[in-house]
C-alpha cells in the first residue's frame, strides 16, 4: 500500500504526539502534517495510546485509517489485518482504557437469549450487550474491538469508576466462538424443524398429501392388475402415456427456440461502492478436500468491498479431511468456517439452513464446491436486483460446463446445459411460468 499524500506535496510524517520517534530532531516544532491527518482521521486521536503500546509505526496507522474511510470498514479490524495479534490488541486497548481483559470465553458462562446470540452471529449485527457470569458470583459485560469508539468507552469509565471492573474486553473470535457453542443446539433444532413448524406446506417433512397418496396408491395398484387382466392394452396405454410426456417436454423446449427473443442489454458492469450492501456467501462442502484450494481461489477473485462481503464456508463437523484442507489454509477475515453438527438428515438443505441464520447480508448466494463463478458475479446479480425492484426475488445465473472439450459426451453435457440456462428458462421467467432452479449459483434477497 502506498503512502496518502496531504497537501504540501510531502508523504506524511513518520512521527506524531504520543508515537515513538524514529527521529528525535523530528519533535522540534509542530507537526502539521501529523495535524492535518488527525484532522482527516479523529480515530487516530482516540487509538493514539493504544498504538504507543503496540508499536504500530505512524505511517501504518495513517494508512490504515485512510483504508477505514475509503472502504467503510473497521480502524480495528484494519489492524489485525495489517498483522496485529487480536491477543496483543486486546491487551493493549485494555490497559488503555483500565479495565480488564481475557483472550478466552466459557461459553456456559454466557448471558444471552438465543435471539440475541444470533444477531451477534451475524456480522455487522450491531452491539448487542453480553453478560458473563464470572466465578465468583459477579457479571461482567463483555465487549470487543470491533467498531467500538474508544473516546466514548474511555470518558464513561472515567465518569463512572465502578463501571471498570464490570467492563471487560476480549477477542471478537473468542467471543463469536463462545456463543457459536451456546447456540450449536438452537441451530441444529432451527435448520431441521423451522420451516415445519412455521410453513408445514413448504415442507419435505410430509412426503405426500392425503390426496396425493390416494393417487399413488390407485395408480401403483390399477398397473399390476391392468398387466394381469389386459397386459396389451395396458402396455399400449403406457407406451403412449410415456410418450405423450416425452413429446410434451420436446414440445415445450422447441416452443422456447421459436419464441422471439428480445434484445437484452446486458448492464456495464462497473466496481461497486464501498458502502455497497453486505452480501452473503454460502458454500456448501462435503467430503470435497481436494477442491478446496481451487474454490478459495475462485472466491478470492469475487469482485466485491471486502469489508461489505462475507463468505461461509459449510462443512460437516467430522468431516475431518474437508476441514483439514480449509484450515490449511490462512483465510481472510470475510471467510469463516461453519461446521455443523452430525445428525440427520445429512443434506445440503439442512446445512444451509443451518448457517443461513448467522448471515446478515441483504444479500445471499450459493455456491457448490466445484463453482467457478465469475468474478463480477455478485456485482451483475446486484444490479438486477437493484434495476427490478423489490418484487425479484431471485436470480438464476447460467451454468457452464469448464470440460465441454473433453468428449462427446461432456459436448452434450454442455449442450444441454446451454440450452436449459440459455434457452429454456429464460423463455419460462417472461412468461411467469413455474421456474426450476439449478442447485448452484442462486442470488436471493437476505433475510434482513
């Protein structure tokens, strides 16, 4: 990262009240260009103890702050990004503010609803107050780093001494992480009874309605004893029933390539905003270690503020060899591994279901394992939803077969595929008819 020019035509200097100085002579006279920055960036006035204590070099805070104000993200998390311990900073902003401090969280000492411990799964939830209760009978309030305003923590404490020994700070993970262990049964109850108990007609759970299983079992019962009492006429009746179907499906493909089809202007596609909305990724993994490199990389490249995005990445909780090739790699702070409990049923409905209650994007996508998705991806699917208005639910995007080359029977594949996302149900969406999505490559509103 390059350094932020202010005016004068100088870079900004390496030295600021309260920062070690590299320069000793640099203390003679006011600093104006540290001034002006401060002036730029206030929070650089409120960490300026805590970047004493940490070291960071003067240069490293003007940019990161710059960082925080160009993207809308966090000056704390701008930090550990830049390399800083979140033990070390913790400890630091502790001693700062005189309170205490822990780097661990028992998670069956916390206070907290279930309600409330999903807002605070969520990110960009808000602050939500979390009580802890300590061993000796006491209860803390935990906070952490995570867009807290030090100046308005460091005069309530001052106004109020006694509030210092409640307040303690500890590590956004270790706290996400103690009340992700709170939550694990609410979670695993939600993704496999939620949409039973509050939309029993959307629901798999009731394979057959009563009507339905009349049907069946008329049908299941008049073919054997049809093939019994009038096997020519029963296997007529079948054959031309199975190819009424199969011309019918022929019928509605050929209906789709005759239809006019009118000129569609695909939007420019331009980088989005920094205060673009938070958009969800969802990425469902199961017994998949040796993908796992491939698809970090195609989600590297997603085209989107690292700040307004956030990818989870669904797994198994004993899916050892999956998880063990995640964790081989060091993930961004956008990327976060969620693995679910065993029990059944093991799909990947129940895992989404699972991990869609700790995202809090506007926006939500998924993905499988072996997507490759487009690195404009998420900007294209933003601006259909932002240019159809609230009553687009969701939007498709086309799937590609990579190995189309490989043989004939991967040619057909993809040709197939060509005409299903190019042809067929562009031709079904005009018409409002019933439009089956594909398992993969969804963009749905959130549910914020």
């Amino acid at each position: 990262m390059g350094s932020y020019e202010f005016p004068g035509g100088e870079g900004l200097p390496h030295g600021s009240p309260g920062y070690p100085l590299s320069d000793p002579a640099a203390a003679v006279g006011p600093d104006y260009g540290v001034l002006l920055a401060e002036v730029f960036f206030p929070e650089l006035v409120e960490w300026r103890g805590v970047l004493a204590r940490l070291g960071v070099p003067p240069q490293t805070a003007y940019e990161v702050a710059a960082r925080a104000h160009i993207e809308g993200g966090d000056f704390a998390a701008g930090l550990v990004d830049c390399g800083i311990d979140q033990g070390r900073l913790v400890r630091a902003m502790a001693a700062d503010l005189g309170i205490a401090a822990a780097e661990q969280v028992d998670p069956e000492r916390l206070i907290v609803s279930d309600a409330h411990a999903l807002v605070l799964l969520r990110r960009h939830g808000g602050h939500v107050p979390v009580k802890l209760f300590e061993k000796g009978g006491d209860v803390s309030f935990l906070i952490t780093p995570e867009r807290i305003r030090l100046g308005v923590v460091r005069e309530r404490v001052r106004a109020s001494p006694a509030l210092a020994g409640r307040l303690k700070i500890v590590p956004a993970a270790a706290l996400r992480g103690a009340v992700l262990q709170r939550t694990r049964p609410f979670l695993a109850r939600n993704a496999v009874g939620r949409l039973f108990e509050r939309l029993p007609q959307m629901s798999a759970r009731v394979v057959a309605q009563a009507w339905q299983g009349i049907i069946v079992g008329f049908v299941m019962t008049a073919i054997p004893v049809g093939l019994v009492l009038m096997p020519l006429q029963m296997l007529a009746f079948l054959h031309a029933a199975a190819t009424f179907f199969f011309f019918a499906c022929v019928a509605l493909r050929f209906a789709a390539v005759a239809a006019p089809r009118p000129r569609i202007e695909r939007p420019k596609l331009g980088l989005p905003p920094p205060n673009a909305p938070l958009f969800s990724v969802l990425v469902a993994l199961y017994k998949e270690a040796e993908v796992v490199p491939h698809l970090l990389a195609a989600l590297d490249r997603l085209v989107w503020p690292r700040e307004r995005l956030e990818i989870k990445l669904v797994c198994e909780a004993d899916d050892a060899a999956t998880l063990a090739a995640i964790r081989a790699h060091a993930l961004p702070a956008h990327m976060e591994v969620v693995e679910v409990p065993p029990g059944q049923p093991r799909t990947k409905p129940k895992a989404l279901a699972y991990a869609l209650p700790m995202t809090g994007g506007e926006f939500v996508a998924l993905y499988d394992a072996e997507d490759r998705p487009h690195p404009m991806q998420l900007v294209e699917a933003w601006q259909r939803f932002r240019s159809h208005g609230p009553d687009l639910a969701v939007v498709q995007a086309p799937l590609e077969i990579s190995n189309r080359h490989a043989g004939m029977i991967a040619r057909m594949f993809a040709f197939e595929y060509a005409g299903l996302f190019r042809g067929l149900l562009p031709w079904l969406s005009s018409r409002g008819l019933v439009l089956p999505l594909g398992g993969t490559s969804n963009h749905f509103r959130g549910l914020m």
